[in-house]
C-alpha cells in the first residue's frame, strides 16, 4: 500500500478483536522501531499481549476502549523539540501500521501505564501510547474543515501545497484540536506555527501533520523553515 493511501484508510480505532500480530508483522513493526530509535534518541517500546493500560478507564465521553492488548509506549526526553519528534516518528509507526493492514489509536490521556511492561532511560518520560491491532471496524474519517483555516500564502497556492494541506488535514489531533498552520514562503520554504490548547499536545499533533504533509507534497518539492 502506497504511504497515501494509508493515510487515507487509517482512523482511530478503539474496539479491538481477540486476534494476535503475527509474528512477522511484530518484526516489521520492531525493526522500524529499532532504526527510529537509533537514528533519532527516541525510546519506543512495543508491546504485545498486556491487556490492561487501556482497561477499565472510567472516562465517559471520550476514550472508550476495549480489546486492546498490544500497543507502542512512546517514550523520549521531556521538551517541546522532542513533542514534535514523538508526533512525527509515532505517525510514521501508525502509518506503517495501517499499510500491514492494522489499525490504531493514539491515547495521550485515556490510558493506564503498566509497570514492569516498559523501561525509561534517565530523563524519559512517557508522551503517549499508540493502541494497535486489528479493528472491529475501520474507523471513521473525522469531519473536514475548509482547508483555507489552516494555511497561509501569497496568492492560490501550488498543487504540491495543496496535497500536502490534505493530507495533514487527514492527520490525527488529540481531541482533533487541529491546532495548526502551514505557511507557504517564497522559493517553496514552509513554516509551521502551533495555537495554545487548554489540552496540550499540541507539538506532538505538529510532528503528526508534519509527517501527513511530506507524504502529501512529497518532500522533493519543499523545504522546511527552521
Ligand atoms: C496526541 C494525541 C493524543 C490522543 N489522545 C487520545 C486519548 O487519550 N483517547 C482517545 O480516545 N483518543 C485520543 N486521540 C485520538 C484523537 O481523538 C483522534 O485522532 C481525533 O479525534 C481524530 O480522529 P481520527 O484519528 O479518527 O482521524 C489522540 C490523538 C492524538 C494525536
């Protein structure tokens, strides 16, 4: 499955079959995790067949879960630069996910951490846990807003600008805040701005759209505003 096309299929999932990863998909999943980690100091963790982080939450509205018994723990140094980091390479795992025909949800509130089931360095924290398995349906596509709200530029912008808008617009957003903007420069540079949340997470959404953006646009076409 192309990147785009994940994009597209993936949505939050929060009821779970009882039907395990198979083992060669643990392994994909394990050597991506490997090689981000490596490549960029981040500390995620999979982890297989622990039923409890996301049972028995008592939240009402927001979060039901149930069936879950596998899922990343995203762990990394504390700090707005890391945020991004865990939201972009995160995203890159859902999206993998998705691609071996798995499903997910990303939980920054509604889950529990399970002693003994993960290991911090000295100055991690955990930012969020990413539920995965296989869905008892494929989710639904959050509604769209006018992509107009969520852009800035002189004048209509480029093709690549506008794939690049809708596939952030596709990105999951804790409570699907969508607290961002994407500024198109002159010589295709690209800024980026966050908008305060009474939630937070907004850094880590970023990192997600971000990583949204660069499949939409494709990479060779832009170049970030540092
Ligand atoms: C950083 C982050 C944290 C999230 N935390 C939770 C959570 O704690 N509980 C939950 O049920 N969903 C959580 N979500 C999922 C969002 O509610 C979901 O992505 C959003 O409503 C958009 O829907 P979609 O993912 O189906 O496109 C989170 C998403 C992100 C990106």
């Amino acid at each position: 499955m192309e990147l785009i096309e994940a994009i597209k299929a993936r949505h939050s999932v929060r009821t779970y079959l009882n039907k395990p990863i198979e083992t060669a998909k643990a392994a994909t999943l394990r050597a991506a995790i490997e090689r981000i980690n490596q490549d960029n100091g981040l500390n995620i963790q999979l982890v297989l067949d622990e039923p409890k982080a996301f049972n028995g939450l008592f939240i009402t509205t927001y979060g039901q879960f149930s069936g879950v018994k596998n899922y990343l723990v995203v762990a990394a140094p504390k700090g707005k630069e890391w945020e991004e980091k865990v939201g972009y390479y995160g995203e890159e795992l859902v999206i993998l996910a998705q691609s071996l025909g798995l499903n997910t949800c990303w939980a920054g509130l509604t889950y529990k951490k399970i002693p003994g089931t993960f290991t911090l360095r000295e100055g991690d924290i955990v930012h969020c846990l990413i539920a995965l398995g296989y869905g008892t349906i494929p989710g639904v596509q959050h509604p769209q807003k006018p992509m107009e709200r969520f852009y800035e530029s002189d004048g209509l912008p480029p093709e690549w600008f506008r794939k690049g808008m809708e596939a952030a617009l596709l990105a999951p957003t804790a409570v699907n805040q969508q607290k961002f903007k994407f500024i198109l420069h002159p010589s295709n540079v690209v800024e980026t701005k966050t908008f305060f949340s009474p939630w937070g997470y907004t850094r880590i959404d970023l990192g997600i759209a971000k990583y949204h953006f660069e499949i939409g646009a494709g990479k060779e076409n832009f170049t970030w505003k540092i």
